[in-house]
C-alpha cells in the first residue's frame, strides 16, 4: 500500500514541474510570437519567441487597466469618480471611445471604453486625472510591472500607440492576463462584456472568441501596421483555465481563426490531472529509535499535473530516502525526494518532508537497540529507493468554476488601436 501511495504522489508532483513546454511538433503557429499557459497549474503548453520584446499595440491596455484597477481595489478610486477629458485626450486618433472635449465621465464607463471600445482617448483621460500627464502615468507602469514580474516590457504611453522603445514580450502579456484574472475577480466582467455604447455609439468588444469559443471571457485585441494583428485571450472549460497570447498575424480573420484553433488545441490535447492533497502520505518512512516505528513522507501543497494525454504513459517516477530515518524527526523536515522523468522534460526533483513529529526513545531503550546491534546486526536497511511506473487510474475531473453567461453570434468591427 505504501508503495502504491508513493506512485500516486509522485505524479502529482509532476505538476510542480511544469515550467518547461512540453513537445508540441504537431503545432505550426501562423503568429509570430505565441505564448499558451494552463494558468491552472502553470504549465507551459507551447511557446514561440516568448520572450522577445514586440509592440504590443492596444494589448499593453491591460496594464493601464490594472493601474486603475489597483487604485479601485485600495480604495483611492471610485467608480463613480468622474475624470476630465482635455483636448489631448479629445483629439486623440486610433481606435475610440468618442468622448467629447470638457466632459466629465466617470471611471467605470472610462474602464469600459477602455476594455470594450479599445479607446485611446480613454486611456489617456484615465492617464492623465490618475497621474497628471499621461508620460508621468507611463513612468508608473514601468514601475509597477517590475514590482509584478514583467521583465520584458517598457511602457511609453497609456495606449499602445507605437512608440520607440514600447514593448512588451509574448510571457509578459500573459503574466499580466494572469495577475488581472487572479487579483481583481470583482472587476473582470468588463472583459466579456459584448459591447458598449457611449456618445450615441456602440461599439462591440473587438475579442473574436468571445462570439466563437467555448468559455471565453476576456481579454484584449491589439492591431498597428507595425505590430500586425494580436490577442491576450482566456477561456475556461472543465474547471481549466487557459491563457493564450499571439501576435504578427496578417489580418483580423486570421487572428479569429488562429485564436481559436490555439485554444481548442490546448484543451484537446493537455489535461489536467488533480491527484494529491497537501498533507497526504507518500509513503512510510522506518524511524530508527524513535518513539514511533514509521512516520508519513508527504508532500506540502495539493499538487495537480498537467501533461499531454499521450505523455502519461511515458511517465517515470522514483521515491528516494535513507531509510530508516534517525529520530527525533519533525513535521516538515526534508526528508527524502521524488523524481520526476517525463518525456520532452528533463529530470525533476521534489522535496518530501516528515508528516508528523516523533520523539527518540529514552535511554533505556537505546540501550537495548544498541545490544540488539551488536548481538544481531542491523534490523533494517541503511537506504533505500524505490521506482514507481506502474500507470495510475484516471483521475477524478476537478469542479469547474461557474462559466460566464453565454455570448450571442454578433457581428463585431475592429479600427486601429
């Protein structure tokens, strides 16, 4: 039984691991940069000049968002704070919300033309009343991506309007889709939202997955002459969450298309295989003098693996630790390792620690082992390892969070921006 536990573990494990892309030679991207993240696990699915600095065009809108969004969530912003429009947000070109010189509008509405409408003269509405200029806004997007985990990117402006030196790379759009989705549920409707009219215009949001896709519920389009056509999208089927990010594409009918087919392929040809709970034995360990005789090797956090169903097979899995283990031992102690071979990966390592304490016996008692040593030898081994390949059950589905209501078949337009 032991044994068998300790397989189950470790491929659990295996999830920990997924940093690396697995092999996806059947996948042949028509964008240029691609980035597609299970952000349930956070295994890599695929990858494509990932991390090369590119114009992002209105996808760098995203962290404009989460710079108002971060001033909603600590209470210095309200929704139903209200923003002037200057003559530089007025007259603002590309892609718009159309608000009108002088008026005063409030943040939400701002925020939706600037997630659904795509608007330039939005972005810099919320720039400039946030930070007083929208340069001075651009220094603090800098600032908070760091402190975020971007490190390809340098933002120039509020919109993504093509500007030397205005960057972002293909992780980076996706680590940042990631933190809006994790960190500010109360606001992210906005994304799925069909369209939104604003000066007697209505405008649909230009996501072409969310009129085709199953799950789709945000995030955002971007398209320049010089970035070509790209989408930051999610989807969720079957309690997994996917993150797709392109960019290069040759026209909007090609980034619909492609958007869709790199989704589906995702949630086709991965699954996500939740198989151990923090806390949960590995295996039994032997204590040498200790007050009890075995003690649980377990792993410290629920651990769900994600990997191509065709790899599952080709997985190899091995406990290791000294065996038995010296008291006293206690709870958390490092105790031995699991490692993890799968095909397409190099060979892993995890840490598995104690379940429990457990004393050393008293001296009488090690006086007794000690004689039992010299009369019979050692009792037990002095290490062990042991392989674990036998192929575990299918897993159990994981309940799937509740989808957003369903989307109509509606025509949609997309300008510059």
């Amino acid at each position: 039984m032991g044994r068998l536990l300790s397989f189950i573990a470790s491929i659990l494990m295996a999830a920990v691991f997924q940093s690396l892309p697995a092999q996806a030679e059947d996948l042949v991207p028509a964008a240029k940069y691609v980035f597609i993240q299970d952000t349930t696990t956070g295994a890599i699915l695929f990858e494509q000049n990932a991390d090369v600095p590119m114009p992002p065009a209105s996808m760098s809108k995203l962290m404009t968002v989460v710079m108002v969004m971060e001033r909603l969530k600590d209470g210095s912003l309200h929704l139903d704070d209200r923003l002037n429009v200057t003559e530089k947000a007025w007259r603002m070109q590309g892609s718009k919300m159309f608000v009108q010189l002088g008026d005063q509008i409030r943040v939400e509405d701002l925020l939706r033309g600037v997630i659904i409408q795509s608007g330039n003269d939005a972005c810099i509405v919320l720039a400039e009343g946030l930070a007083g200029s929208e340069a001075a806004f651009a220094e603090r997007m800098n600032e908070h991506a760091r402190k975020i985990g971007l490190t390809n990117s340098t933002f120039k402006n509020a919109t993504g309007w093509p500007d030397d030196g205005h960057v972002m790379s293909a992780r980076d759009l996706a680590t940042l889709a990631t933190y809006i989705i994790r960190n500010f549920p109360q606001y992210y409707h906005y994304f799925s939202e069909i369209d939104f009219e604003w000066n007697g215009i209505k405008q649909g949001n230009r996501d072409p997955l969310l009129y085709r896709a199953g799950g789709a519920d945000g995030l955002k389009t971007g398209h320049t002459s010089v970035s070509g056509y790209g989408l930051t999208a999610s989807a969720i089927r079957a309690g997994r969450r996917i993150v797709v990010v392109m960019n290069g594409l040759n026209s909007m009918q090609q980034r619909a298309d492609e958007a869709s087919r790199l989704m589906d392929w995702a949630f086709r040809e991965y699954e996500n295989y939740p198989l151990l709970r923090a806390g949960q034995a590995v295996d039994m360990a032997d204590v040498w003098l200790g007050q009890s005789q075995q003690i649980p090797l377990v792993v410290n956090q629920d651990l769900v693996v994600s990997m191509r169903r065709s790899q599952r097979p080709g997985l190899k899995l091995t406990v290791r630790y000294d065996n038995p283990i010296p008291a006293p031992v206690r709870a958390g102690q490092t105790i031995g390792t699991l490692n993890i071979e799968s095909p397409g990966a190099p060979a892993r390592e995890m840490p598995l620690v104690a379940g429990a304490d457990v004393d050393k016996v008293g001296l009488f008692d090690r006086m007794g082992a000690a004689l039992g040593y010299m009369i019979h030898g050692p009792q037990r081994p002095a290490g062990g390892s042991v392989s674990l390949l036998k192929p575990l059950p299918p897993a159990a589905p994981m309940a799937p969070p509740p989808l957003p209501p369903a989307i109509s078949n509606k025509a949609f337009k997309e300008t510059e921006g």
